[in-house]
C-alpha cells in the first residue's frame, strides 16, 4: 500500500515538472532499432531521417492577439514523417494562436525537433534547438486552460514551466491519448485540435523513448520541417 502511494505521488510530480511516466513500449510496427543505450533511435514506418537541428534561434516580438481574436487558423506541420495538420481556436486562446501564426509564418520552426515524449501521453515539440532554447524572446500568459485538468487525445496545449504560469512561449505539445495534467498552478492553455496525421503522433509515441525511459526524447525522431498557417474561412 505504501509503495503504491509513493508511486502515485512520484507521477503526479513528473506531470507537474514540466509542460511544462510509466515504462514506454520499445518499438513500433514497421520500427528497426538495436536498443541498449540513450542514444539508440528507430525509424518509424513512413519517417525519413530528420534534419540537422538548428544551433541559433532569431528572437522575436509578441504579436498582438487582436491578429487571431475570433478567427480560426488551420496550421500544416510538415514533418519527416509526413504532414499533421491543427486546427487553431484564435477564438479560445487568441493570445496563444497569434502566437503560434507568427512563429509558424516567420519559418522559427525550421527543421525543429520534437525534443521529449512522455509514456504518460504527450509529444512536445517548438523548440528549435530541441529543449536547449529559451524561448522566442517573449512570453505570456495561461488561456482556455480545462478546470478539470483533462486534455483528449489530439489537443494541442502550450508548455511552460512549472509554477510559472507566465512563461508560455514557443514549446507546445500534442496529446497522443486522453491527458489529465495538474491545475494546481492554472494548467496548460489548450488552444489547438489536430485534425490530420494523428496516426503520425501515435506511431512515435508507439516507438518509444530513447533508453526505454518513460520520459525523454522519442526513439523515432520526428522534426517540424516547415510550418504553413491559413485562415479557415466561415
């Protein structure tokens, strides 16, 4: 009983840790790997190997959210595995897809990885230089965050750090399964829904961590090749 409480505790510290973990499967169909360290990566049916991350990030400005305020976006991440299209509620979160429409438009997200996978049901991606960044040169606020902490498989949900409920940025995250994240400090602003290519995110997560780990980077590399955004007309 004891170990079970220490268990339940100990995740619920992981999930708050950052977004700011149980054991990951070690493979997927159509996956060739040879496991037995950190560094060992797959490629998953239909990936090609990614690009070279990039090693500078031009700092940019906080767009005004009135750019997004009651419009819907639909953005195309074409990645090396193939192309996951969101659909971006500007009506929900106008703070957060204004944001997102900018970086996406001004090509920040270039041949970015999707640095870290956690078992518990999330792949994280934005950072250019794969989790090592800083951020775009700006930061805001918490929006359209769930009460109840719950996020369905294909939301698409900011990053920030933990306790800081200002320092939304340019990491984001995709929910490969049904997500219950902690509210404590006002949860993760859900401003997207992946409306193509989620068969994409569920191979990865399929693949694994590196190492076998619960929570790192994905055994099956998968990079932001380029990024389009339209708006989506009534």
């Amino acid at each position: 009983m004891v170990v079970a409480v220490l268990v339940v505790v100990a995740l619920f510290v992981v999930l708050a840790a950052k977004l700011g973990a149980s054991s990951a499967p070690s493979g997927a169909a159509g996956a060739t790997t040879t496991p037995g360290s950190l560094n060992d990566t797959v490629t998953a049916a239909g990936c090609t190997p990614p690009p070279a991350a990039p090693t500078t990030v031009m700092p940019m400005k906080l767009p005004d959210k009135r750019t997004a305020a009651g419009r819907t976006f639909v953005a195309t991440l074409t990645t090396n595995c193939g192309d996951i299209t969101i659909e971006l509620h500007g009506d929900k979160a106008p703070q957060t897809v204004a944001s997102f429409v900018s970086l996406a438009r001004s090509g920040y997200w270039k041949d970015s990885p999707c640095h870290r996978l956690a078992s518990f049901g999330v792949l994280q991606c934005g950072d250019p230089l794969g989790g090592k960044g800083t951020g775009p040169g700006y930061s805001f606020g918490i929006e359209n965050a769930p009460k109840d902490g719950t996020y369905p498989k294909g939301t698409v949900a900011m990053a920030r750090q933990q306790g800081k409920p200002d320092s939304n940025g340019d990491q984001f995250f995709i929910c490969f399964t049904d997500v219950t994240l902690p509210t404590g400090d006002g949860g993760y602003s859900a401003f997207g829904t992946v409306t193509g290519g989620m068969d994409i995110v569920v191979r990865i997560a399929a693949a694994g961590v590196q190492g076998g780990s619960g929570d790192g980077p994905p055994a099956a590399p998968i990079s932001i090749l380029r990024a389009a955004v339209t708006e989506k007309k009534a």
